[in-house]
C-alpha cells in the first residue's frame, strides 16, 4: 500500500476506454485470471461479467482477491489460455516470480507473466453485501504482451473440461456435495480424451487437491 | 475438381512443416471448421486430432466433408471463434459468399473468411473403415487473417456451452436418445449465463433445429 493513500486515487484514467474486446473482455462473463495486491501479489480466477458494455465483479467473501479489492480497490484481469494455471491459481499461490509490475496510472501493478493481455481496472461503485463485494470496472490502462500472442488459442473441449472442472471443484470444497464430484469425473473424462498435455497436468493436479 | 487430375499432385509441399500450433492445431483434439470442396465448398465442424505431433481426423461416412474428402484427398481447418458459425455449419450449407480461396501448392482451395487462420493438408494413408475415413494430415499451405487476429479470444463457459450443446445435438439426432436432450438443456442454460449475445442466437438457432 506504500505511496496508495486516497491522494494517489487522481493518476491521470486513459484518455480513452480501450476496447476491451481486444484485450479479451467482452460481453457474457469473460473467464479470466485476476491478479490483485499493490504489496503482496495474489491471483485466482474470476469470471468479469460484462452487461450492456459495462464490466463489473461478484467476488466472494473471504478469498483473497476480495481481501485486496476491498482494501485496494484495484484489480487487474489478465488473458490466460494455459489450462494448469488456471487449476493452481484456484487452488495455491502463485510464486511471486510469477507476476511482473506494470505502469498504470502513477503506480505499478502486479499483471500475471503469462497473460497474453492485461486490464487494470479501478473498482467503483462498491457494494457489500453478506456474501460478496460486487464493483463496477472502470479500466485504468491495458497492454498485450506480444511474445504470447504468436500461439494461437486453439478450441479444445478438453481444455472447457478442465474450466468446468475447476468450477465445480471449488463448489464441491465449499459444499462437500457429492454431485460436484460426478460433474468433475464427467469433465476428467473429456479432458483425458480430448486434452493436451497441459489439460492432463491440470485435470491430475485437481484430482490430487481433491483427494480423489 | 477441374484441374486436379492425379497428375496435379505434384505441387510443391511447404518446403518446412509450418509451426502448426501457430495456426491453432495443437496436442489432443483441436475443434476447427473444416472447409473441403474444390467445386462445391462445404464446411463442418471437425476434431483434429494431434497425437506425438502428427494430425489426423476421423470423418464418419454420409457427410459432406466424408465425401469430398474421398473424392479429393484435401480438407482445410478454420480456427473460428464464432458460434453461431459453429451450429451454422453443424447443420446447414453455409453460402458460397462465406469461402474465399487460398493459393494452396499448385491449386485454388476454399477456406472460410472468417478464420483467423487456416491450414490446407493433403490427406494420406487414408483407411477405410464401415463407418468412417481415417487419414493422416500433411500440411501443405497455411496462414492467417491478420484482419480478424486482433479481436482476442475471450474464455467464455457459455460458448464452451455452445460446443458441447452442437455435439450433443448431432448425437441426439443419429440416436434420438434422450439422455442428450437433458445435457443439451444443461448446456443452454450455461451458456444463457454466461455467453453474449453470440452464444444466444446459437443455443436459439440450435434449438430451432431440434425443433425444442
């Protein structure tokens, strides 16, 4: 939080809104990798939903990216197509080695290495409510990082698999709802016939997280 | 099929193998539309799938794409992230405006203009089995669409949604089993949540053609 007093809050926004669309946030929920924390970098993923062109976050109480925002206020949404970090951004912590600083504004914020775009959003219009903190996105700066961009994503339903998989590994954690479980197998399954190696790798890190 | 006598076959081969991840063709099962056709485009969405580097594709017998393919040992995958494209091509011709033809060795082949990037093979060893047609993929020309590269594409559950959904519909109506109603209707509702407007008028033109 050094040099991040409410002072700081007038850093010149983008003269302009970037389309967020060529930096991978569009309309309907755009499943990405939030990377939060001024001092102590932090990472997960977050879907940022975008209605009528207008992002905003439902983050739930008690992670550590709602830790953040609600201290900081500031988040930035980083493209990610590579199926393990989403698992073990879910599921551990990042090494710091992981994140580098950009420039947005008067400040440096932590974005993830291996995004192929990134956003750093200031979150306004904060609402609290029992079980989340919900916040507009008003973006602050974006900027690619082009040595990522040559690999084409490829659609692969393994790689969905491993998404959805991760979604309701985190619900079966909070629920213990043995339905969870089926859905996961399903989609280990989908990953196993239709994945990579990375989507293999995620789906065996999630199944050693779950104890399954 | 003017002009393509086996005595055209000859034509200069990619004097290097291209990266094919570059053009969206990785590890595992990469979903692309496959565009066939000298005479007659036609396009259908296809699983490429990549094991110890080495692409090949199963067609199953009665389809365009199984036909032309057969007749003309060639096919071309389309990187595409549109899916209302997707189901389009699923299940209906798509129009002869939609193909634009790439200079492919000593020939004319039809790719989509939608595609960001597309790869023209050569089908070999092709296997002939009751159901379908195995063939191995050697490339032959590839490239991209610089235009359409800069819309990134976003991760979104509904049009993974959309994928499965298509799948599962063609399934449904080689079998009429229920059970891929249910999964179909799950799939609609995901990708209702959480897809654009893009997804939408795919799950709503999927389920015209269903008739649900």
């Amino acid at each position: 939080m050094t040099g991040f007093s409410s002072g700081c809050r007038e850093f010149e926004k983008l003269s302009q809104i970037p389309d967020l669309s060529s930096f991978g946030i569009r309309e309907g929920i755009s499943e990405v990798i939030v990377s939060t924390g001024f001092e102590s970098p932090n990472a997960a993923p977050i879907g940022i939903i975008t209605k009528g062109g207008k992002p905003f976050v439902r983050l739930f109480k008690g992670s550590h990216t709602w830790a953040n925002v609600a201290k900081e206020r500031y988040l930035a949404s980083n493209v990610v197509y590579d199926p393990l970090l989403f698992v073990r951004s879910t599921f551990f912590d990042l090494e710091p080695s992981e994140f580098e600083y950009v420039p947005a504004g008067g400040f440096k914020f932590p974005v993830l290495k291996e995004a192929i775009a990134w956003v750093v959003f200031e979150c306004v219009n904060v609402k609290n409510t029992d079980q989340a903190l919900i916040a507009d996105l008003v973006p602050v700066e974006a900027g690619f990082n082009e040595g990522h961009r040559k690999d084409l994503p490829v659609l692969n339903r393994g790689f969905n698999a491993v998404l959805e998989a991760t979604v309701h590994a985190t619900r079966y954690q909070l629920s213990g709802d043995e339905k969870y479980l089926e859905l996961i197998r399903h989609y280990e399954t989908l990953a196993s016939k239709c994945g990579g190696d990375g989507e293999k790798k995620a789906m065996k890190l999630l199944y050693e997280v779950l104890g399954i």
